[in-house]
C-alpha cells in the first residue's frame, strides 16, 4: 500500500476509536478545548471530553451544547426531552 494509504487507512482507525470514546461516554461530555488547529473558526477548534477523552471540533461541541440546553429546557417545561 502508498504512503497515501497508509495515512488514510490510520486516519481512518483514528476517527472510529474516536468515535468509540464518544459513543460509550456516560455523559453528559464535559468539553474542554485542548487546541486550535492551525485555522480560524469553529471548525478549528479542539475540545477534548473531560470524562471519555474523545476529541470534537468547535462546531460539534456547539451543536451538542446546544443539544443539552434545549433538552433542559424542555425538562423544566415538563416534557420529554
């Protein structure tokens, strides 16, 4: 196999245990941003779960937060999340 291969293939491997840590998190993730990854924006954003250790991009986390707030909200009006 490429060199090219290779590095998608261990790409590949990367983001499925990534994947995994997030999926069997307890919950609810707690994320702390670790880094920026070299861009601007959202999407550069690195934030690392402080429970599971899987890592999202900024633009992920915020879709989960807001996530998390809008099932609170629901909660507190008394219905299902």
């Amino acid at each position: 196999m490429t060199a090219t291969g290779n590095a998608v293939l261990a790409g590949q491997r990367e983001a499925e245990a990534n994947k995994a840590l997030l999926s069997g998190c307890a919950g609810p993730h707690e994320f702390r941003r670790v880094a920026n990854g070299g861009g601007q924006g959202l999407t550069a954003q690195r934030w690392r779960c402080a429970g599971c250790g899987g890592l999202v991009n900024g633009l992920a986390r915020l879709w989960y937060t807001n996530g998390i707030e809008h099932g609170e909200r629901r909660a507190a009006r008394g219905r299902a999340a």
